[in-house]
C-alpha cells in the first residue's frame, strides 16, 4: 500500500497511561482571561453570566464522560474529578487531557450568545489544562478544599476591591494600597462599615464556587422507569477490581445519574459524608 | 493565610517536559467528526467550506505560535510542526498539547459561520490531540509524507466510492463492495470509464491536503519595513544551543514572517529543498 | 571554566519523580539466574545457602535505607516496600531504582563466599529491578499475597518434580510430562504415597518464602537506652504531610529499629494486623 | 490457579520505552566513593588499579551489550553509548538501566581482588545509574567531550593538590586555599616550578580518561575467520529503520568487533572522524 514505507513513524508515539487505582483531577483554566473580560466588559466583580456559561460548559463535559462524579468552578477554571476505578480511553494521558478541554472550550464558544447574547465574541477564547493524580480519597478532599478556598480568598478581596473603585472612587492602584496587608476582619468591617456590605448576603455563587455533583437515582423495581427529561444520565457500574476493563467486568448495572449544581461549602465533612459515592470506588 | 494547610496538593503536579533538541508533532482529530458531517450535511466526498474552516483554525493556532512553522492538514485533522529549538513554555506537554488543542477548538466553533453561513452548529464539536517527538529531520519529512499518502489513499477512494453511490446510483454497501480489494489503476480507470472523471482534475486541495508554511521576509535594511496587512508575524530567531532558554540567547533578531496556503506535493525533495529552514534548528 | 561549553548537555536530563502518597515496591530479580543455578551446582529444588544469601543482600539494603520497612524474597527475586511518605532522593526514580539493585547485587557478590565457602563464583552475576507504584494499602498487600502465592506454586512443583527426578528415577523431560495438568492436591498426594514427603513438614523458609520487616523499638524513657547489638537503625518519622520534605518537619522524632526475619503466612490478616505500621505513613 | 486473584496488580506496572531514534548515554556513578577510597587507601591523586578495575567493570558490560559501541570512564564514573538504533530490551529503561548498572557493580565487586590483592574489600561498594537521551550525534560528541573536560580539569587540580600535600608539605585545608582562584596556566607553573613536574608527562589515563571503543573487524572473505582469542565478539547489524525490531529485519549481517582501550582525546574531530561507525544507525 502507498504510504506504507512511512507508517514506522507511528513507533514514534509512546504510550502515557496513567497510573490505576488513583484518582484524576483534570483542571481546565481560561488562557488570558484578563484580556478576555476586560474586552468583553465583564461585570466587576463577578460577571453572572459568564460564570453560567462555565457552569454549562463543565455540565457538557460532565454529559460526555459519565465517569466523572463532581466539578468545582471559579473564575475561569473548572476541576473535574474522575471515578477513582475508571478506564476511559484506557487511561490514556493525552486522549482524555485533550478530549476534555477540547469539549469544554468548544461548549463555552457555542454556548456564549446564550448567555451573553448582547456581547458578541470578537475572538476565540481558549483554556490549558492538566491532570493530577491523587492517590487517596483525604489528598482529593483536600484539592477541592483547596480551590474552594481560594474562591473564598479572591472573592472576598474582589469584592472589596471593586467597592472601593465603584463606589468609593478610588482608582485601582489605590484600592490596592487601601487593601495592602490587611486580614479577613478588616475587609468584612471595611465592606461593612464603609458600603453597607454584608459580606453573607453576597450571592453563595460568588463566594463557593459552583459544585457540579453527579448524583445516583436509586434503581426502582424493574418497570416504569421513565426518561423524563433526557437529561438523566446512565453510568456503567461494575464491581470488578480498578485495573479491569469494562469489558471483563461480569455483573455490570445501569445506574440512572442527574447533575446537581451547587453553591455551598465543601472544605466540611457534611458535603462529603452526604455523598459517600464520590469517593468510593 | 486561609486554604494554605491544602496547598500541599500543588505538590503532586508531576513536571513533564519534552526532551529538548527534538521535532514535536503536534496532531489533533475530530472527535466523532462522521456523525458531524452527517448531520450538518458536508458534501460528498469533500466539502470544501469544512476543509477552508480547518485551515483558518490552523492558521489561528499558527499566529499565536511562531514556533509552529508548518502545518498539514486533511480530512478533520491538522498536524503542526515546531522548530527544533522551539523553548515555549519551556517545552511543558501538557500546557503545550491542551493549549493548541484548545485554541484550533475554539477557532474552529468561532468561525463556522463564516464559512457555512447557512447550516447553523448544531452542537459544539471537539478535537483530540496528541504531541510525537522526532529526533531526526528525516523521520519528520517521513511523518508528513505518511500524512499525505494518507490523503491521497483516502481521498482515491472517496472519489471513487460517492461516485459510485451519487452517480452511479449504488448503494453505500454495494459501493464498498464494488471497490474491495481494487487497487489505484482500476480505480483511476473506474473513474475514468463509468464517470469521465479524471483524477488529476481534482482540486490539488482534495488530492495533496493543505499545507500552511511559516515563510520568513528577508530583513531590508533598516528603514520602512511597514506592517502591511496585519498578517505578518515576528519570530525571534537565536543562535543559541538547542536547550538554552531565549533570555540567556544574546544575539535575537526579529524575523518577520507570513503564513502561505499550498496543496502541493511534500513527499518529493523539491518542497523540502526550496524551504531549508523548516528543519534546521 | 574548560567544558562550559559542552555543559548545556545535562538539559537533556529529564525529571523523573514518583507520584507522591503511592507506596513505592521495588522488585530485584535475578538475571539467568537458571545458568548461575546450574553452573554451581545450586541443591534442588532449594539451596538454602542461595537463599540466606538472598536474605543478607535484602537486609544490607534494609540497611542502608530505613525507608524500606518490609521485604519479601523467594528465589532469585526479592521485593521491597518503601513508606508511603518517604521522601529518598526526593522520590527520583531512577536513582532509587538503580542504588537499591545496584546494593542488592554488590552484596550477594560480596558476601558469596560466606554462604558458598567451597563454591567459587565462575562470573560476575546480575539483576534487573523496577519499581511499581501502589496507591492503597489493600493494593500492597494483594501484590505481597500475589508473590507468596507464587512461591507456593512454584515450590510445590518444584518439590515433587525434583523427587519425581531425584528418588523416582525420571528424567526431567518425563517428570514434566509426569506433572503435567496435576491439581495441587494430586501432587501431595504424588509426594506423600511415592516418596513419603509431607509438604508441610518442608521447611516454612521453601514454603512461604523469607519476609524481613522493619520492627520499631519502643521510645523508652530517656537515658540508657544503649545501642547494644549494632544492628539496630534509626528512623526519622515526621507527622508531616506525605509530600514534604524531611527538612520542612518540625518535630521529628527518633525511632530505633530492627530487622526481623520471618517465614510465615503474610496472605491472610494476622501478618498486617499484627504490624499496622507497614501499611501507614 | 491459585493466586490468580491477586494478579492484577501487575496492572499497576506502566511500560516505560525510550524514545526510537536517538542515542541512549547510561552513566554509572560511585556512590560514595570518597568514603571507600579513604577506607582502602587509594592512591592519590589517582590509582591506577582502581581505574583498570573501573575499565575490567565497563568491558564485562560491553561484552554482555553488543549494541554499545562507545564507553568513556574517568574516576568512579563509566558513561556507556548505545547505537542510536539499538532495540535492546524493546528499549525498556528500567531494565536496560538496571540490569548494566548491576552488572558493572557485580564485575567491580568480583575482579576487585585481580586489581587489589593486598586490599580485601570492607564492604560492598555501589553505582547509581541513569540514562540520558541525546538526538543528534552533535549532542552525543558534546557529551563525551563534557566528561573529558571534566576529567582534565579534576585531574589538573587533584596533581597540584596532592603535589602540595604529600610533596609539598601542606595540609589539604592549606593546599586547597593555595590553589583557590588559580587559573589552568598558574596550575602547569607551580607543578613545574616546585615540584618538577611536567603535566604532560602524566600518565594519559589519567589526563585523558579511559576510552573503550567497540570496533569493527571487516568481514573476511568466507572462510578460515578463527575466533581466535575468545575476546571477539558477533553483532548483528541490520539495515531496517531505527524502530524495527530485529526480527522484522531481513538482511542480518553478522560483524565481528572487538573492544579497544585508550587513553587520547576525544574533543577534536580526529577521534570521531576515524571512527564514523559509532554515530551511524
């Protein structure tokens, strides 16, 4: 066949499974959202809509690949955290890094007018990502505490910050010199005190993040099981050990799933002992 | 400060550099791009306004890599090459794979209405990607010409098979049949005899796929270099070594650069010889 | 400096941490250990001076690393279990992998001609090594089970095929025709009416294989703790997180160790719940 | 079988390959070879047993690995040059690095009494290993010359060094501060003009390095080629692309070669210029 005396070039490419037994997190982040939300006149501090269209977007992908079971967002970054025992594309680096990002970028593009219909792109916006490792259900606690923190720490600046230079007219280089240094309590009492800001009334959105949290419908006996509203998910479960492909897995179940989105805190046991499944096998 | 006590999960991002002083091949795929062109109903066997949207999306991706200086794409696949010396960021795969991946995405939902104005998306298509390394110049040229013997292979076939089907009035199944185990001159002749097509007719867009290729303008002396169009790039060029990173490079010049669109052979010597640059450092 | 110049080669040296929070078992095996057997004229079908030989390379690499707290040998191969948090070489694999083969083999060579006194070696023998992450403890103790299991198979083969051989007169060409297809219980049926051989009377060491474990001396109360036999070690614990450094935590604390030989059942609980430090931190 | 239950945690082994296509450098290096040179009172600057004892180690390793055509040591360290299209071990890092590292070590531990006959070894000495990949036979020259650059520089220093101490009269804290800040050319006068001695006229082991070259002995025309010493080794050289594995290869040739030990420079192109073989396929 033509062409075959080049097809050894194909040795070239390497094998990158990941490790088995672990838990993915793969984290997408907006690439030069700065320039992004300035050129399409983002609200300040937090823009609703664009955090709708993440949210649609991480909803996309969690519609696309069944065996991931939670994302978190804030700002322009989305984590999605995968079935600890799951063999999508054989664990394949590359193909489930790529394939992700690819799905989330192309849904926040064509999803755009939809939420921000009077803001026309004027270029394409693009995401990286990554994927880590973690090997135990305490360390992926942990990542996720970790984001939700953070969307604490920069919100609770943002939202100072922006008061200051909206409301109190300060430009952004002295909003930034008031902040300079100062502790959580001086921020709540300066929000407070100075634009009648009670920082626990601002929108959970804003100050949690977004959950995106695949949840299990119990099997019911056997008949009438309608598909509702084609937004109920099937997943594959099998009891079988987490190196296995699916295909030597004997007693496989369908299990129903819907996606819930959430605004409420995860760093605290209750969010976690509520939803045992998320880490589990 | 808050979230610091998780911070430590920072600490299983694995580093992942590419292994400096080689070519990276840089592929992405459409991901199920059969089921896109059914429903979005792409004409057979080529649908030039898709063809013309993947090179804009190349050509994107190209403007914002000046490291990428050629790029051959057929079909609903692109691969873009990197100099040899390439450093950008700092040669991480991960960031380097999902970035472009990411922004050919993105162009590629971004400018669909420019090219098929009257078939609105759908729902938003996605491409995988993966990143080849080839340690010799020869094993590069050996990948481009395994991707346009491809192109061809592919494209003989679907000349001859929607002929078949679309004019010849066969059936998808019986069309298959027909062709199975022909070899090129009875396809070339089946062409010509029952359809009066002859194949070197076809568009060379169809038959050798597009190649987008990173020329450089040749420095003038000194004075009004104008910018002309817009489309013109600047590369930094270094004499360094294969791993040294730009800033410790002493001598940098500015080489102004456009991209150019050719369906033409690679596979012989003559592309290769006319453009000595594609493979030096 | 003379050979600045060439410096920038070490660029090419890539990273190559393990995952953090996995435990680490580095496996030694033989290599042609079956020529090394028959050119010394090993004892059928256990040498037991080849295999306290064994023994004393994996205790002297026990020593040099007070990170391994579990080994487990049959054979010409012997496995080691590293802490989940230890921090050796900040967890570069290749240095690890290639120190501990590199000990192991030094002091199998070395110490010989204690074990073989009136056996000169003929030529220099060698292992391969790798190491293979687990990220859970069920995982670490399903690999140990997996390797027992394996010594009891083998040895319960080799065992009658050497007394088919040895006492029944076959050669090994009709002692493996003679086994071929045999279940477990026709074999100790074979060893114990033809050769009146009582597997379990056959020493645990061929039976169950060699297990050495690191066993921690109780802190005692201050003073007079004397360092009596010299082979007992010192372990630095931290409470630290399992990616930090060893630098970083603050209160380490001393603890005195020793080696233990054993050789008995590690596939069921007893083994692990009578020593819960192996399988923690 | 028994045991088959647990066997999937050789799922947990991810295959390792090194890149096709390019040149694998394997570095052995002592560790901790200041303690073992004290313990056995190696002869300053340098020993000239230790050293051949180091060349005995590297041989057995190119007797055992046809597909290195190149070694250079200095001190305690051995770096070893595979042939760029070398599949050795399907080119499986672990196990090539391992299994060279163990047996240079288990040659050095077992000729140690051919070198030091009067010196029993105390304890059993150790290498830690790695492999570095090169793409170009540019980098591959660059490398080596990195090593022997090193070795003049250590080797220059360590001469006047030893010359100030055990001639000279100084203490080693006294004989470093003397020669700190000195240049190469203050170096070659104070040797000449305290102690006589003309640094050319040192040995060129121990200026040079040791060089161990695989050389080839042009096929014979059919008949009598006697083995001759037992020193020559076979090759199988085949002419098939660099990622084949030898049985696809049609055409084996088998080459006679034999190892040559020297002492010159490699820096300059006359080494490489004489010896084209060692940078081709």
């Amino acid at each position: 066949m033509a062409g075959s005396k080049f097809a050894y070039v194909k040795n070239f490419e390497l094998p990158d499974p990941l490790l088995p037994g672990t838990f993915m997190v793969l984290r997408v982040d907006g690439h030069a959202f700065h320039r992004l939300s300035e050129e399409h006149n983002f609200t300040k501090p937090n823009d609703e809509r664009a955090l709708q269209l993440m949210d649609h977007a991480a909803r996309d992908v969690m519609n696309e690949f069944k065996d991931i079971v939670l994302a978190f967002g804030e700002s322009d970054e989305f984590s999605f955290l995968f079935r600890k025992s799951t063999t999508l594309y054989n664990r394949r680096q590359a193909k489930i890094l790529t394939t992700v990002t690819s799905i989330f970028t192309s849904s926040y593009v064509y999803n755009w007018p939809k939420y921000l219909p009077n803001t026309p792109l004027k270029y394409p916006p693009s995401f990286d990502g990554r994927i880590v490792l973690y090997p135990s259900a305490k360390d992926v606690r942990n990542y996720f505490s970790w984001r939700q923190a953070d969307t604490h720490i920069n919100n609770l600046y943002n939202t100072v910050f922006w008061a200051l230079v909206l409301q109190g007219g300060e430009t952004t280089t002295q909003a930034h010199a008031t902040l300079r240094g100062t502790v959580s309590s001086t921020k709540h009492e300066m929000m407070f005190s100075r634009f009648g800001i009670n920082y626990t009334d601002i929108s959970p959105r804003y100050r949690k993040g977004s959950i995106l949290v695949r949840m299990e419908i119990p099997p019911e006996p056997e008949a009438d099981v309608e598909p509702a509203s084609g937004k109920i998910s099937e997943v594959i479960e099998s009891g079988a050990d987490p190196t296995s492909k699916p295909k030597t897995a004997k007693k496989n179940v369908k299990i129903r799933t819907f996606i819930e989105l959430l605004h409420c805190d995860l760093i605290g046991d209750e969010f976690w002992e509520a939803r045992p499944h998320l880490l589990s096998e």
